[in-house]
C-alpha cells in the first residue's frame, strides 16, 4: 500500500462491502472525488474515476498521485454523451461529483454553466435509466441553492432561492436526480454540501472556497484578505464529506430524498482566519466587501444537518483547527503541484 | 376593423397606453400568444409576434386570421439566438410565452424541453441585458412547478416540487428571469398560470390541457372520457389571462416578482365536464387514470391568486359556462382549421 493510502482514516460504514465494488466518479480528479477514489481504491473497489481536466476546474493528475495503479482514470467530459454511455456501462455505482461551481463564472458564461450542471446531469440520468437501471447514483448539490437564508439554520425545507446562475442550474440538476428515483424508481441520492475543504482542493484561485486563496497565501507567505469577516459559516473537512458519500452509497432508505451535510461547528469568517494563522502562521487583514462579489454574497449561512446525522449515524471526526493543520501540511509539501 | 378584432372584450388597464407600444410575443402564434397579439393589435400597439410552428406545439396561422394586416409575424425559433437578437431589437415589451408545455412530450424527449424551456430562455435574458436592458418581459410560468399541493389552494409560498422534467425545466426558466432582475435589474416578471383554456387552443391532442381533447370529442359529435372526475381544478378563460399578462406589462412594481393565476371557481372535472355538455351537447363516460399519466398525475390543485389579484386589480370576467359556450361556439365554426 502506498504512503498515501496508509494515512487513510480509519475504517467504518462496513469498509468491508466495498471489496470490488464497480465504481465510476465522475469529476474523480478532483477535489472531494479524488479523495473518495482514494478512500474506496483502499478499500479494495473496482474504482474509475472520469474527469474533463477543464483548467477552470478541479481537475488535478497529481490528484490521484501515489495510487495511480489501484484506480483507473479515463479522460472524457459529462457532456458527451457517447463517452459517458460506455463509461457507466454497468458500474454499480456511480458518484456524481462532476460540476462547474464557480459562482463568478456562472455569470459571465452561464451558458457553460447550463450545459455542465443541467443537460449533462439529465443525459447522465437518461444513460442509467436505459443501459444501468440497477445502478446507484449519489449526486453532490451545494448549500448554494438555498440562497440567502431565511432563517438559520438552513433545513431541507427551506426555500430555494438562489442568487446565481449556478444554483438555479444546481436545483434543476438535483431535481433531475429526485425525479428519476420517483417516476422511474432510479436508485439516486442528494448530498448538499457546504464549504468543502481540505488536501487536493483548488488553491489557484477563489472557484471552489475564497478558503483556497487564503491557504495558498498563507503558504507563499503573503498576508490574505477577510472580505467582512462577521459572517458566519460552517466548513467539511473533505475525509468527512467522503464518509458522508459513502453513508450515501450504502443507504437504500435515502434514495429519493435530499440531505444537508454540515461540519463542526459555526464559525464567522475572522474565526476561521484567525484559527488558520493560528495552525500556519501568518496573518490577514479584514477587507471591505467588494461590489462584485456583493450582489450575490448571501450573509451568514449554516445548515441543519440533523436528519442526515439522524439516518447515518453521521458526525463529523475533524475539526477546523486539525482540518485546517493537515491541510497545510499537505500544501507545504505540494504547493508547486496546484499552481 | 376587422370582424375578429371587433368582438374583443371592452377596454380597461388604460387601453390608450398601448397605442404604438412595441411589443415582441414569443409563442405568438399559439393559444394565449395570438390572443394577446389580437388584443393588442386592436389597441394600435406594434406588435410582432415569432414562433417556431413546430407541430406539436401551439402555434397555428390561423389564429392570426382576420388581422394579419395588424399584425408582424416572423417565423423562428427562440432556441435561435442570432434571430432573436434581431427580433428582441429595440422592443420595449417581451411577452415570453413560447415553451415546450407538454408534461408527456418532457419525459420522452425531455432534452428538447431543456432547449426550449431553459437555455433558449436564459439566451433571451442575455440577449436582453447586453443589446435591450430597458425592455420589460413578462414571462408566462405554470403551476406545474408546484407538483403534488402539500396544502390547498397553493399559494407562491408552497415548495416547488415538479412531477415532471417540464416542471424541473419551467422552475429554471422563472427562476433566470427573477434572477436577471435582482442581479441586472432587468424589468421582468413572472405569471404562473393554471388550465387556461378558450378559443384558439389547441385541441388536436391533450398537449395544452385534456380540455382540447374533450372539446374536439363534442364537436365531432363523440363522448369524451374523463379520468378520474372527482379531482379539482381552476380554469382561465383565455381574455382573462390575456387581461392579467397586460396588467402585468403595465406595473413596475410587479418586477422580480412571480404570481399565481386562477380563475372563477374551483370545479371538478366531472363538474367541468357537465358543464361543457350543459353549453354543447354531447355527452362524457368517466374512467379509471390511464397508469402512466398516474405516475405525473398531482392530484386536486387549485391556487390562490389573492396577491396577484391585490396589486393588480385582476378580477376574471367570464365564467367557466361562459367561456366554454364561446369555445364551443369558435371550434363549431372553425374546426378544420384546428386538426
């Protein structure tokens, strides 16, 4: 077993019947999917991961570095459909990270945004329902959805109202997914992740957490910006989402239905600087809002994750502080690998 | 003024208005999209109205008939984004009413649904905001996007949750034009309309609403079937849909914002049904739900129009006897043109 794989968690959600298990990860060299091919790839899965290694996007070869021989990675995007007819072929299950989830970018070319997050969901769908019914689907949706919320913390019942392009594209795509189970009895799943962080996430830039700009920075030694600093937020560290994934995948009862995941605790934005600088070294300086990013900012958010803990057994094991210590570890080691 | 222009209703919202205003309808061929054209054409406004006359949707050139002279029809497609741009030009009214409304035809092919009800939409919104920032756009929505009613009536308050991938695609289509008001400040505004019926519907077939099939039933002379009978239902005759579409052009304070519309009362459809041999003669056999319209069926609905009514004014002016008596009496004198 490879150093990587030896630092994996430890086991749980009966590890055991993921033995050869047929899995496709679509978006699997990036972030969250990367480190669930991982996970699996340990745990002896058949795993393939498929990736579009869009440069905008999370895709990363070195991803997956070290354990290049236990899962195999086919370089192909959602949106072709005939790629992606063969690739699903009878994978048992199928976890669908692939997405754009640029909030920014979803502006400036929402049309991109449609195709990846809408028609490419859809065609997927429409792929199982006539070549893999039998197939297990758990597709990540984002808190980005619930737009500003309206009271907090955000439950599955609370209305969607999202600020931008992508969350309307979002809400369609987990929609396809629930539509599919009820009508054509489709064995698919929602997850609706939050900010998501850890080893192997997009430092470059702000496209997947501004956490990423920030760590990059703390790393090349720079003071970071807090835009405002007093909103509150709650933060996954990746090896918890991927339990939660994996809870997902093992669940028949959840099929159907669509859950919130949360982390730790709530923390305002200077909290989690201050806990960053804290673990790094460094420091930041609080900045106002910019206009821009002001018209689709949504306040303080945090979700209720209750009735995913109550159906899993879910919590999560990281917290911030060591979520954050490990993620810095693996950036001072690998800075020049997600540049 | 022709003989068909002479029979429209008599004037309210400041008919005066509308003379020279130049308005673009989308799906201004179909059922509501020719009676708004007709309407205003009347009131001297400059209308043009594009559709697709793809055949399984509403359009039809004989629903201009009698006022081609008034009006400008272009043929086109608005999954076509460079005629559009051309057409959309300097309009200062959109009526948006051009849409994939067949919740079957969705499930079969629901890619085309995609193409019509999303990404055609959010093309006519950028279309707008880069070339024709100040153009108002009234979008024509439906209360398909509510699904199953957890209460009744619906109000716009009741969770969205669609029965059908024309649902999931309508609620993206309303949702990019709120959007693009809050975000660009775009002059767009939502109507969700329930069972509208009347003249210049399409009755080959159940794509607009089983209403077409059970008219053309009793003007050729065969009973109709009803599935089901005890469900409830609203209805809108089409001059009073048409009235609310223009009251919504005409206030401002109705951007950003999307509303119910209902009708006279709340009936069965086996009550409908007596209602329409009552008017036409004929007669109807009830039957047990055919199983694939099951799986979509949503049960009784009936919504609350009580905001839409408050801010606008709205009343409905024809009752369901009234309307259906001036239905049958268009179809008895106009049938060929309709099959």
């Amino acid at each position: 077993m490879s150093d990587a794989l030896s630092k994996a968690p430890q086991p749980r959600h009966h590890d055991a019947l993921w033995q050869n298990r047929r899995v496709l990860i679509t978006g699997g060299l990036g972030f969250i999917g990367s480190t669930l091919a991982r996970r699996l790839a340990g745990l002896g899965a058949d795993v393939l991961v498929v990736d579009s290694m869009v440069p905008e996007y999370g895709g990363n070869l070195f991803n997956l570095d070290g354990c290049e021989g236990q899962v195999r990675t086919n370089i192909s995007d959602i949106r072709d459909p005939y790629s992606m007819r063969h690739l699903v072929g009878d994978r048992e299950l199928v976890f669908n990270l692939a997405g754009q989830t640029s909030h920014l970018d979803s502006m400036h070319d929402p049309f991109t945004d449609l195709a990846i997050n809408c028609t490419a969901q859809l065609s997927l769908l429409e792929i199982c329902r006539k070549h893999n019914p039998a197939a297990k689907i758990v597709f990540a949706s984002t808190r980005q959805i619930y737009g500003r919320p309206q009271y907090l913390p955000v439950d599955e019942r609370h209305p969607l109202n999202p600020v931008d392009v992508n969350g309307i594209n979002k809400i369609a795509g987990e929609s396809y997914h629930m539509l599919y189970n009820q009508v054509y009895g489709l064995r698919s799943t929602v997850l609706r992740l939050t900010n998501t962080y850890g080893p192997r996430m997009r430092i470059k830039d702000a496209r997947q957490t501004f956490l990423g700009v920030w760590l990059r920075a703390v790393i090349e030694g720079r003071p970071f910006e807090v835009w405002g600093g007093e909103q509150l937020r709650d933060f996954t560290y990746v090896d918890d989402a991927v339990d939660a994934l994996m809870l997902m995948a093992g669940n028949d009862a959840l099929d159907g239905k669509a859950f919130n995941l949360g982390g730790d605790g709530i923390v305002s934005l200077r909290e989690t600087a201050e806990t960053l600088v804290k673990v790094s070294g460094g420091s930041f300086a609080i900045r106002e809002f910019p206009a821009e990013r002001k018209r689709i900012d949504i306040g303080d958010y945090y979700g209720d994750d209750g009735a995913f803990r109550a159906v899993s057994g879910w919590t999560p094991r990281v917290s911030l502080e060591e979520g954050l210590r490990r993620t810095v570890a693996f950036y001072r080691q690998h800075l020049d690998r997600y540049l």
